[in-house]
C-alpha cells in the first residue's frame, strides 16, 4: 500500500504546553507546522497540573532564590547554566502567558497570586485556583489555534526518520481509520510528555505511555538520567489520583495512625514543604513501619480541617471534590488519606540548553529538538521541585521554538521515501495478525506491580536485579501477543499493545540505571547505598539500548555554576 507523504517546515509530536508553545512560535513565524498528538490537545497531561508555575514575582524573592532551590532540590544534579535561564526567564513567561489571555487568581493588591510550595525559600508558585496548568493549556491552545496552527489529533507517532546523524520526521497512523502516512520536515520536535505509567500507583493520565523514549532508543539514541522517578507525596490513597502541593502550601499538616505529625522526625525546619523526594520518603517509612491509616493501612493522613474554610472552597475548590468523589472524605471536615504516588519524570531525551537532541554528550542530531517532560534539558537533576514542571514545559517550549527558528532555514528537507513507513507498518500488522497466548492487559498489570515492588520509593540491588529479569521476561512474553480487535477503525487494543512495548522498553531503562547508581541521590533512593556519593556519582547517565536489549551506560559530567555542592538538608 502507498504510504501518503505529507511535507512541513517542521513537525512537533505532544500537544500539551511545550508542544503547543513551540508550535504557536514557529507558526506565527510562517513555518509550515504540523502538530501530531495521539489525543485532542486540550485533553494532554499539561491540563492536569494543579498548583502552580514557579516565578519569583514576589517583592522579597529573586531570582537567584529560585535558580538556588532549584539546584538544592536537584540534589546538584541540575545543570546549572540551564537553571539560570529558565528562572531568569521565569517572570517573563509568566506575563507572556498573562498577556496572551491566561487568568490568574489575585492577592488584595490585585497582583497574580502566589503560594508556598515545597524545597521553596520564599512564596513563588503562581497559581489559578488548583487548576493553573488546565488554565495555561487553554489559553496557548486558544492563541495558537488563532494563529493557525495545523493540528493531527488522534494520530499516534510510531516511528522515527533517523539516518546518519539526521532526523526528517515521523511515520504516525490515524487511529480513527488506522490509515498510515509519513510526516517528512526539516526539523521534527517531541513533546510526548512523562512516562509514570510505567508504576500500579501512578497519577499520569492514561495517555503517558512514554512512546517517545522508546522510539528514540530504538535508533540507539541515549537517554538521561532515567532513573530519576519521582513520587508525589500526595495522591489520593488507593488510586493516586494527584491531591497537588498547594493542600500542603495553604496550611495541610500530615498525620500517621498515632496521630503524630511525623514531618518534625524527617524535616524539622521545612517539614511538610520539605522537596518531594524527602516527604514520600517519610509517607512511605510510616507506612512500611505499620503506622499508616485506613482498613489496609496503607496511607497516612493530610489535615486542614484547621484551615479557614474560604481557604479550601476558593483556593482548593477541585481538590475537595477529588477527594469527596473518590474517597468520599471531605476536606472541610475531616482528614483526607493519601500516599506516595508515581508522578514525573526527570529523566528522558538528552538535549542541550538550546533543545536540540543529543547523539551522545558531546554530538547532537540535527534537525531534532525534545521539550517539557520527555526530555531532559536537566532543570530538575534527581528531584524536581513542585511548580517548575508547568514552568519548563511552557519556557522550554517556546524557547525550542525560537531555537528552531534560528536553524530551520540552513537545513536542508531531506525526502522522504516509502521505506520508510515499513518498520512501523511490520509492527502494526505483526501485532494483529500475532495470534499468541499473551494478553496485553495482563502484562501491563505485572509490569506495573512489579515496578512499584521492586523500583520504587526504595530501591536495593536485588529487588534492581529482579525488576530487569522481570522485564527480560515480560519483553519475551510480549513477543506472543494476541489482540482480538483485527479492525481498523478506532483500534484501541492495537494502540495499546504498541504502548505497552515502548512501556516495557523504557522500563528497562529506569531499572538499569538505578542498579548503576550506587548511591542515594534526590529520587533514587538506595537501601544498600543511603549516602550521596559525590565524587562517582555527581554524573548524568547516558544510557544505550541494543536490538537485544543489551544496555550500556557512559556518564556526561554535570554543568555547575555558582552554588557549590552541598549536604542537602530540610
């Protein structure tokens, strides 16, 4: 069958806020743009984020403030120089979004308000009620969408156009008819967004699958810094559903089963605005030393019963409903149950400060650039704090598109042939045409329980060990698939037994990195290594997936800057 070729200046894949901020830059600048995205932009992860977006806008913060929280957090493994220019940056983001129609809550001055949140010395999450990130998600989609940007939603990416050191696009199907075509650019941009999926516990919506990451190391591209997952303190206990930051930074006190507020034993100074990687450390210590609450135990308590009640009905008014609806607790009366849930990324595909993908750490490809959490730019380092994600996503983007701008016009369309639609047509028809004795779901399941199991909050060599021999195991199994949709319209067993590959891929990744890493570094927490160990470690790790799933690692050196390395206290 003849594949239909479409061409564009460029072609971004993610329609969250990274994807859609560089596709509104590289529109208005009359570059033909197409946008892919597996689901309506408007439904993207980026529309789940809660808090805030971090600026120092505050009249007794500053802007070293927050580049020196950031590095803090990161454990020292955030590259300095990208930090500096993400937070200097950081106010004016916030009045580029304010001016393009975004509303934000105000203070009674009138300012944009902002709320402490946590690993923060000052106030500086900018806020729109609990719901900023669905906010700034329709207001660049509304303004792109004016510009004319060209969207293909409902189509999934399923392969790269890599050769020699040279990207010329994607092959992707349209998932309503399962019909394939080839997107051929000059510069092709991901922004598929994170990969907690990979965790039973998790709060990312269905679509993160991590597709990207895969297809990268497919073409034996590196990714960085992959076991640097983080665990949101707060989900929703049971199902992980994100309770945001801002429950903490308005007043929330935590509590276990004792009625102990515990945070004084592991953060005496910040306690419950300690960073994140320190909180579900402690939430999850309470749980596994029998003193979490609930008929399993398996949660402690968040309080703010001793709140103003205006403080929650207009500040927090969607958090009270998550938890009334699936917990049935209500937050102006009572405790609500939460646990450590899987949440972000740090990790992904390497890119220098300007977002253009690396080869290696010192080689970069041309015509290929990753923005907002698939990538790893390494604002965040081991452990990014609360609010900058919406930040990174929303800079990082429209800072790729400027950085595309610069070079699209000296790259020469490389065109695209028939070939190379066939790998992505093989994987498509093997898997329905496969009639195995394995079921995507059941798969899924196990590799899900047996990551939170065996690389999770903590980690040791042996359950590391276990994890990749598990993985090895689902990767052989998932050879035998068998799906019982053959059709073509709207095929959503397809789509997701070609996720849970990428899934089982990238998992691999997260799992042999942290067995790599002996030591104890923000999110990745080693019982057989509990210390930071400097003098090996302050490394990012670059990591290479063979067509065997072999895997090795080389180390890149992290970028420092003016805060030197620090024991990281709370």
């Amino acid at each position: 069958m003849d594949v239909q070729i479409y061409q564009y200046d460029a072609v971004i894949v993610g329609a969250g806020l990274a994807g859609l901020a560089a596709a509104r830059e590289l529109t208005v600048a009359g570059k033909k743009t197409a946008v892919i995205t597996k689901l309506h932009p408007l439904r993207s992860h980026s529309g789940a984020a809660q808090g805030g977006i971090n600026a120092a806008l505050g009249a007794d913060d500053s802007v070293e403030l927050h580049e020196f929280d950031t590095v803090k957090g990161s454990d020292y493994l955030a590259d300095q120089d990208c930090v500096e220019l993400m937070c200097t940056r950081a106010p004016e983001t916030i009045r580029w979004a304010e001016r393009m129609g975004a509303v934000f809550s105000r203070d009674e001055k009138g300012d944009i308000a902002i709320r402490p949140f946590g690993g923060q010395s000052k106030p500086r999450a900018c806020y729109a009620k609990d719901r900023t990130g669905l906010t700034l998600l329709q207001t660049i989609y509304e303004q792109a969408h004016r510009e004319g940007i060209e969207v293909f939603d409902e189509w999934y990416m399923a392969d790269l156009i890599y050769k020699d050191g040279k990207v010329s696009g994607v092959v992707a199907y349209d998932i309503r008819t399962s019909k394939p075509a080839i997107f051929n650019a000059k510069v092709t941009m991901f922004a598929t967004g994170g990969y907690g999926r990979a965790y039973k516990i998790n709060s990312n919506a269905h679509a993160n699958t991590g597709d990207a990451l895969s297809i990268v190391a497919r073409k034996g591209l590196p990714l960085e810094d992959m076991e640097f997952v983080q665990f949101h303190p707060s989900g929703l206990g049971g199902s992980g559903i994100l309770i945001s930051e801002a429950a903490r930074g308005e007043g929330g006190r935590l509590y276990n089963s004792e009625g102990e507020r515990f945070m004084s034993r592991y953060a005496p100074n910040a306690m419950e605005l300690a960073s994140r990687d320190v909180v579900s450390r402690a939430i999850t210590q309470e749980i596994l030393e029998g003193r979490g609450v609930g008929p399993h135990k398996d949660a402690v308590h968040i309080d703010l019963t001793h709140l103003d009640p205006s403080i929650i009905t207009t500040k927090l008014p969607e958090l009270r409903e998550l938890a009334m609806t699936f917990l049935g607790q209500d937050m102006l009366k009572e405790p609500i149950s939460i646990a450590a849930t899987a949440h972000y990324s740090m990790g992904g595909i390497p890119v220098n400060i300007n977002c253009q993908v690396r080869k290696s750490p010192t080689e970069l490809v041309e015509g290929f650039f990753a923005a907002g959490e698939c990538s790893c730019v390494s604002v965040h380092g081991a452990n990014r704090l609360g609010a900058n994600s919406v930040l990174e996503a929303l800079f990082f983007g429209r800072h790729a598109g400027e950085s595309i701008l610069e070079v699209i016009d000296s790259i020469e369309l490389r065109p695209a042939t028939q070939e190379d639609a066939q790998t992505m047509l093989a994987e498509l028809e093997h898997i329905k045409t496969n009639n195995g004795n394995e079921r995507v779901p059941a798969l899924r399941e196990e590799l899900q329980q047996s990551m939170t199991d065996n690389a999770g909050v903590f980690r040791t060599a042996s359950s590391l060990i276990k994890q990749g021999e598990k993985i090895r195991e689902l990767l052989a199994r998932y050879k035998n698939i068998r799906i019982d949709d053959k059709s073509n319209t709207f095929n959503t067993e397809l789509q997701e037994a070609i996720e849970l590959g990428h899934m089982l891929e990238y998992s691999l990744f997260i799992v042999e990195g942290a067995l790599a890493r002996e030591e104890s570094r923000g999110a990745h927490h080693r019982d057989d290594f509990p210390t930071r160990d400097d003098e090996k470690f302050l490394k990012h790790t670059y990591a290479y997936m063979d067509e065997n799933y072999n895997m090795t690692h080389e180390y890149a050196d992290v970028v420092l800057g003016k805060f030197e390395v620090k024991e990281r206290t709370y």
